[in-house]
C-alpha cells in the first residue's frame, strides 16, 4: 500500500510540473499571437498613411510611372534607400518583424493594393518586395509604404506588372 500511495504522489507532482512548464509556455505563446494580432490591428487601423497616387513624396524618390518603367527595363529591380537619421536605432530580428507587420498591415488597409500579390520579407532594415501587381503606380506605391515604415532602411522591388486580357494573365516586367 505504501508503494501505491508514494507512486501516487510522484505522479502527482511530476504532473503538476509538466502541467506548470507546458502552462506557462502557452501562456507565453498567447502573449505573444496576442501582441502580433494588435500591432497588425493597429498597422490596419493606420488609414492616414495610405499613400495617395498624387503624394509628393513620389515626385521625391523618383516613383512615378516613367521612372519605373525606366529602370524596370535597365535592371528589372527597383531600389530605394531611406535617409538615415541619427536617432535610427539598429536593426534586428525585432525591428524586422514589426516592420513586417506594419508593411503587410497597410497593404491590406490599401484598397488597391490589398488585392495584389506582393509578398515582403525584411532582413536587418533591408525589405525586398516580390510579386505582382495590376500598374507601375501601384509598384511605386508599395516602395513608398514600405519605406515610410519604421526600422526599413531601405526597399528593393521585383515587382511585374499582370496584365489581365481576355482572362489570360500574362507578367511584365
């Protein structure tokens, strides 16, 4: 009987510290898709930095239809740098996630371009944009998003143009 009875408790205990590491690990985990699920959230909610097609800020870095066109045809990529400031701080595993979420979050928020197919990954500051979209305007817009977000430094786009006839999808670069 006092087999069975320390048996029990041993049982017991090891239980009770599984059950309080593996607890503990999912509550971390839920943390964690919590925080990512509001800072996409917030990226979503950030209407005010949807770019306009008229933005200035195109003009600036050289993003409007003819420049695309232009150095699509000398080197079929696209690369814009940001300014650099004092106080940037330097980029990490972290920084590069929120950017992540931040760029995919206004993309989404975009009317026009929630309905490409860009896919964006991000690499201490560096962010590369490759996929498809319907216009050169959107090409130029997606950089400028990218770029106004925090922790990019700077944004190197392979993005095509799809051109859809006759529900024949055909890819310009």
């Amino acid at each position: 009987m006092r087999k069975f009875f320390n048996g029990l408790v041993m049982g017991i205990l090891l239980s009770a510290v599984a059950f309080f590491f593996l607890g503990s690990t999912y509550l971390q985990q839920s943390r964690a898709r919590i925080q990512r699920e509001a800072d996409a959230k917030a990226a979503a909610m950030d209407i005010t930095n949807t770019v306009d097609p008229r933005h200035p800020k195109l003009d600036l870095l050289e993003l409007r239809d003819e420049e695309i066109r232009a150095e699509l045809k000398r080197s079929n990529e696209i690369i814009r740098r940001k300014p650099r400031d004092i106080g940037d701080s330097e980029a990490g595993p972290d920084s590069d996630n929120r950017a992540l979420v931040e760029i995919k979050g206004k993309y989404k928020a975009d009317p026009k371009l929630s309905a490409c197919d860009i896919s964006v990954n991000c690499a201490h500051g560096h962010v590369a944009l490759i996929g498809t979209v319907f216009s050169l305007d959107e090409i130029g817009q997606a950089i400028l998003i990218a770029l106004e977000s925090g922790g990019v430094r700077d944004v190197t786009s392979t993005l095509a143009v799809k051109v859809v006839t006759n529900d024949i999808q055909t890819i310009n670069p």
